[in-house]
C-alpha cells in the first residue's frame, strides 16, 4: 500500500493552510458545531426553569460563552494541540510522549534500537536532560506505571462510549425539529423511527469508507456554521441587540445565586458545549496545528458563540413555553427556513456522528497495537489516506448500542446526561496527561504544569460533578459501559503480559536448536517457514515443541516477531530489524517487524515480499559486514546483532524479482546489538545525516563484483528456490490455565481471556495470514 505517513514537519504555505482548514471542517468540527442543536435543549430539561427575570437563559449564555473560551480556545488551541506526537495527537499520542521520555511503559519487548526511528524523537538528549524528581519517582514505582495505563484505559473507554452516545443524541436532537412541523401525536411516533433508521443507514456505509464521501463533509458543515452565524445574527438584532451584556461572568454568579443546587446540577447540559473538543487533538494527525487553530478561531468559534447568543436573545423575549422541551435551537428558527435548517441540520449530524465513529475505530486500533484490545479485523478502507481504517464487528455493535440508546432514552435529558459524563472524563484524563508532559517532556517547572493541572482540572471537575450527580438520570450508561470495557482490557493486558514472561521463561538457546538436528535427525523440508512469536531473542517454546514432535522444518526458517513501538508510525524503509539466528548455513534469520501505534498491518502478499526482500538485502550486508575488519572478533558469533534494512525510496514499487531487483536497489543499514546481547556493543553503521558513524553500501556494487562470494550465492539461490516452494505461517494456538491453588480473581481472569480468545479473532486474522498456509502448534500457557 502507498500511505501517506504523517504531515511534514515543514511549515505549510498560506495555501495549504487555508485548504487544510476548509477540510478540516468536515472531519474535527463536525460534533462541535452541532452542539447548539442540544445544549439549551438539556439545560433547562428539568433542573432549572425559564422565568421571566432572563436571569436562567443570560446565565447559561455566560456559562457557555466562558467554557468555549477556557477550554476549546485556550486549553486545546493554545496548549493542547502542542503536545503532539510527530504531529499525531489524542490519548496515546500522550502516553507515548511520557513513556518515551520516561520508563514507564508496560511493553514487554522493548528495544535499544527502537529508539533509533526517525519518528522516536526526544525533546532533549537523555543523556544530557536533568531527571526530575517527578521523572524519577514515575520510574521509581511499578504501581504508578500501571495507574497511567489505567488513566489512558479510563480515557479510551470513554471516548468509546462516546462512540455510542454522540450519534444518538446529535441525529435525534435534529430530527425532534420535526415537532414544530408535525402534530404532538404525529411527532412521538415519527422522531424515533427516522432517527434509527438514519443510524442504521449512516452505520451501514461505514464499510465504504469515509473518504468516498468525505468531500461533501467539509461544505456540509461550512453551510451548517454559516446557518447558525446568520440565524443568530437575526435573532440577536430582530429580538435584543443588548444580549452581548449576558457574556459578563457576572451572570454567572447571578445565576448560581439564584438556582443554588439545581444551578449547579445544570451545569452537565451546559458542559455539552463542549463536545467534539477533544477532536481537535484526536485528529490532528490528518491535518496541521495551524490548519486546526485558523479553522476554530476564524470560524467556528464565532459560529458558536453567535448561534448561542441568538438563541438566547430570542429566549429572553419568549416565555410562554408549554413545555421546557420547547427551550432549544428549533423555537428560535423562523417559521420560513425551518424545513431548510431541518434537513441541513440532519445533514450536519450524520457528519458530525462520522467523525466520533472514525475515531472510535482508530483508537480502538491503537488499543490493539499496545495488547490491549481483544483481536479484531481491522480493514484499510483508502490506499493513500493513512489511518482511514474499518472494523466490522465494532461497527455493528455501535449500531445496536446506538439504536438501543434512542430507544430506550427517547428524550434529549437522558442521553445528554450520559454523552457529558463521557466527554468531561475523557478531557480530565488528557489534562492531568497534559500536566505530565509538561513536566517530563517539555522540562518545565512542576509549578507550572501544578497550575495548569489546577487551573483546567477545577473547572472540568466542576463539570464532573455535576454529571456524575446525574447517575440514575442517564449518566450510569457511560459509566457501566467503561466497567465492561476495562474489564475486557484489563483482562487481556494482563494474560498477554504474563503469556510473554511465560515465553520468556521457557524459550529454548540458539545451541540447543543447532544440536537438536543432530540428536533426533532433523529433516530440513524445502519453502519458507516464518515462526511468530513475541520474543525477540531465543527459539520460543512453541517451536521447540514443534520440532520434537516433528523433526523437519523448513530450509529458511524465520522467526517473526511483530511488535509496537510507542511512536506514532514507523516509517516503512525502518519496519524490519533483521539478524541471523545460528550460522550462515543454518539459513535461520529473525525478523522483527515494528509498528507504531496508528499503523495499520500490511497485506500478507506484500508483507512477505518485502520480508524476503529485506532478508535478501541483509544476506549481502551481513557478507560485506563479516569480512571487514570491524568484524573480525565476531566471526564465531552466531547472532551478533540486528540490521535495519531500508530501501532507497526511488526503488520501484512494482512486483518484486529475487535475482534482478538487487541489482538495481540500494540500502541504507544500521547494526547494531541487540538489547538483551551479552556483548552490549556492536558496530553501528547509521544512516543519520549528523551521525559520525555514517556507512552506506550500495548493493549493486556488491554483486557486480566478480569476486562476491559464493557462499552468499548459494544463500541467495536457497532463499529463492525455498520462496518458489511456498512459505508456511507457523503460529502458536495457545490455551491458558491456572497453577493450583490460584487466587479467584487471577481464575476468573484466565476464564475470562480463554472466553475472548475463543470468541474475537485469532491472530492469523490480524496478521493478515492465508488459511491455506497456516500451521497451528498448540501451547498451554500454565500461569
């Protein structure tokens, strides 16, 4: 696949800025600018009542006028969007800023050379950078490792269910328009069914793709905020110019002194405003910082605070209402464009409800990638947008959620009630993660990550409270489904961490598989065997355990072992780490295969091209390398370190051919010792401009010389005769049990992992695999 990976860290040009902040309407600002559709509407649902004083209705305007500014503007805009992680943004992109600079990740399988990618980039050198007490005491204690992964797992469930709630509650509030067009008893049997059956449809074209239809998202919401700014305007000087006075904080007060409790307790409406926020950051990845910032300052800002003016300007000479669910964006529309406003509000909604559902299917791709998520099919829906991704069963399971939740809410309060808990967790999670790079990132003074952390979480945790005392109102919805999913999460980070120290305990040494062969006769079998396992050095068990039973294995064997890396993305010339397990006439390699947390794995086919590509390109390397004279020493050494194996960008990308690709290709590599090598050093050939180590060999020249050893010929021809023969996926079927006399909570635990791995994917799904080329070996896992 051709992916676009990232954008350029170089400036953009007003051009692409103004193109990219056009774009970005549809895709960051479509759940943020239907906010006007339900935050008055949820407001005054029950707590609090619209009296003739105005008091109510100028003081929600100042509330709602103050929170877009401290948070979206201020926090988001000015702060938030900085912290990226090579301009990838959201929960992880965090987590991954700290765990880089930081050792507090819970990845079993990391690496020195990892941090040698391109995209793994540090604020300062750590060799040079001052430990801070706060870094210190972070590496310090495991517990409080494993309390930031439960944070970012806090977060992500939330932004899940978030996933459920944004689509019901936005397509419902601009389908109950349809009351001031229909008769009561018309209106209560037409909303719900359109609604379903709107999000039946919308969920149904997910499997498209975004980017089919993606280019009407962005005039959509364009036309969407030019609506609400014009209809606000009128109102504003049709009804009261002097409702701009409302926006004094003094309201605010005003208005608290007088409601008291249920003041307060309508503060979880108001907190609505805020909702599509956090997408500014979540998806910033696709666009830039400037791009996002022009779009919310210029427009979209305006655009709100305009809509909710005018609505309040309307309310404020309005009062004889039959009922408070007449107090919303509707009644302040004139009776001449509200067939107009209906249609494009549905329109808007349906963008809007795209980009929660795009993002849940991203970050629940991103909880994969760190073996926190059970397996699911992830399908790649563009060829050249990076990070347009699909997942069925997920999909589908929205859907129900989502038609469940119309059906059994039915009303604006409820569902307003559970979307504000989920959206005002998600953001308490991102500033306390914010307050840490702050701090161990950025290296400023822990006062000045304690005032921002204080400053922003205060008022998010005004807000908390006040949807959290709306438990049995709607608000235990999004709490029960984060229980459910950090169960499942929990459950299967734990087992996987546990399978790998297994792994790691019972992995078999490189000299026990070289004597095997001759103690039990062993029957070299011609193709290509890839082994996958978790380990990056040794044989793993699941192997031994194949090969006693059954003495042959393939004439190439590789083991495989994909991982993650905390980066955003890994840039595919520096995706395989290649080495040698045994002696060159063993023809056993390893390959280490990384990912960042947003990629999305490739196809088998062009996976195992580019694998047997890589392993040919270091099998002429390894020559080279082992008859310099850096060399010398480590002749005997079967495994003497890994290479990073990178194709000259121009190469062609058409179909592959062994015998005359290499000699038009060239290749940068990078040697280096593995992180768990008795030996520590190695020589290092990197291909770093400002590197004083800089080797790069040209593969062409290598083999037009008459003088190339035959050895490596011949290694080249059994590469290519074993491909010809076929290449075989060997992979562990694993079932797991407890030692007797294990704790309840660690039985349930292993039943409740065996219950998903029986039920989700299996890893031949996710790593892309041919049935017809699969080989399963059983392994019990006895933890």
């Amino acid at each position: 696949m051709d992916l676009e990976f990232g954008r350029s860290p170089q400036r953009d040009s007003w051009k692409t800025t103004m193109l990219l902040a056009y774009q970005s309407l549809g895709v960051v600002y479509g759940d943020l600018s239907i906010s006007p559709l339900y935050v008055f509407k949820s407001t005054f649902a029950e707590d609090i009542q619209h009296s003739d004083t105005n008091e109510e209705i100028f003081g929600v305007l100042s509330f709602v006028f103050w929170t877009l500014t401290l948070i979206p503007l201020i926090k988001y805009v000015s702060i938030v969007l900085r912290a990226d992680d090579n301009g990838e943004g959201g929960t992880f992109a965090l987590y991954s800023l700290i765990c880089r600079h930081a050792n507090v990740s819970l990845l079993p399988n990391r690496q020195i050379a990892d941090e040698e990618l391109s995209t793994y980039k540090l604020e300062r050198n750590p060799e040079t950078a001052d430990k801070t007490r706060v870094k210190v005491w972070l590496e310090k204690h495991k517990n409080l490792h494993t309390a930031l992964l439960v944070m970012v797992l806090i977060g992500t469930c939330m932004v899940i269910g978030d996933g459920v709630l944004t689509p019901a509650i936005s397509v419902f509030s601009a389908v109950s328009g349809l009351e001031f067009s229909l008769s009561k008893q018309h209106h209560e049997y037409a909303v719900i069914p359109i609604t379903c059956v709107i999000l039946a449809f919308l969920f149904a074209l997910q499997h498209f793709g975004t980017h089919r239809v993606g280019f009407i998202f962005a005039p959509i919401v364009l036309a969407w905020l030019l609506c609400m700014s014009a209809l606000g305007l009128y109102n504003i000087i049709y009804w009261n110019p002097h409702v701009y006075q409302a926006l004094n904080p003094y309201y605010m007060f005003k208005f608290l002194k007088k409601t008291r409790k249920y003041g307060w307790m309508s503060l979880g409406g108001i907190l609505l405003c805020m909702t599509g926020s956090e997408a500014m950051f979540a998806d910033l990845g696709h666009f830039s910082y400037s791009a996002i910032q022009l779009a919310f300052t210029a427009l979209v800002y305006p655009a709100l605070i305009l809509a909710y003016m005018g609505q309040a300007a309307y309310l404020s000479k309005h009062h004889d209402f039959y009922s408070n669910s007449q107090v919303g964006f509707y009644i302040a529309v004139p009776d001449k464009v509200r067939w107009p406003v209906l249609v494009l509000a549905i329109l808007a909604s349906v963008v809007g409800s795209q980009a929660i559902i795009s993002g849940t299917f991203s970050i629940i791709n991103q909880s994969q990638s760190l073996s926190c998520f059970p397996r699911v099919k992830v399908v790649h829906t563009s060829e050249k947008i990076h990070g347009q991704i699909y997942i069925p069963e997920i999909n589908w399971l929205l859907m129900i959620l989502c038609i469940a939740v119309t059906v059994g809410f039915r009303d604006t309060k409820h569902m307003g009630n559970a979307s504000g808990l989920a959206v005002i967790t998600v953001m308490l999670v991102t500033t306390f993660l914010t307050s840490l790079v702050i701090m161990v990132c950025w290296h400023k003074p822990p006062l000045v990550a304690l005032a921002f952390l204080v400053f922003f979480g205060s008022v998010e945790a005004l807000y908390f409270s006040a949807s959290l005392i709306k438990f049995l109102e709607g608000a235990w919805l999004p709490i029960l489904l984060a229980l459910i999913l950090m169960a499942v999460m929990l459950v299967w980070h734990i087992t996987t961490i546990k399978k790998y120290e297994f792994d790691l305990q019972n992995k078999v040494t490189l000299e026990w598989l070289l004597a095997l062969g001759d103690k039990l006769g062993m029957v070299r079998v011609p193709g290509i065997g890839l082994v996958y396992t978790d380990l990056t050095s040794g044989v793993p068990a699941n192997f031994s355990r194949f090969v006693t039973n059954l003495p042959a294995f393939h004439n190439v064997l590789v083991l495989v072992c994909v991982k993650s890396v905390p980066v955003p993305y890994v840039f595919p010339k520096e995706r395989y780490l290649v080495g040698r397990v045994g002696p060159p006439g063993h023809r056993s390699y390893r390959c280490i295969v990384r990912y960042g947390y947003r990629d999305v794995h490739q196809d088998v086919d062009s996976f195992e091209t580019e694998l047997i590509d890589s392993l040919a390109r270091f099998i002429k390397l390894d020559a080279s390398y082992r008859c310099s004279e850096a060399s010398e020493q480590q002749l005997e050494e079967w495994e003497p370190g890994l290479s990073v194996i990178g194709s000259n960008p121009l190469r062609d990308q058409a179909s592959y051919d062994l015998q005359d690709s290499v000699q038009h290709s060239a290749a940068s590599v990078e040697m280096m010792a593995p992180a768990d090598s008795p030996h520590g050093t190695g020589l290092e050939l990197a291909a770093h401009a400002n590197s004083a180590k800089q080797v790069r060999f040209f593969i062409d020249s290598l083999v037009a010389s008459p003088d190339a050893d035959k050895h490596v010929t011949e290694e080249l021809e059994a590469l290519s005769a074993a491909r010809e023969a076929g290449t075989a996926f060997i992979l562990g079927h694993s079932h797991v049990q407890c030692k007797p006399g294990s704790s309840v909570v660690k039985k349930l635990t292993v039943v409740g992992y065996n219950f998903l791995r029986r039920n989700c994917r299996g890893p031949d799904v996710v790593l892309r695999v041919p049935p017809a080329s699969l080989l399963e070996v059983g392994m019990v896992y006895v933890l």
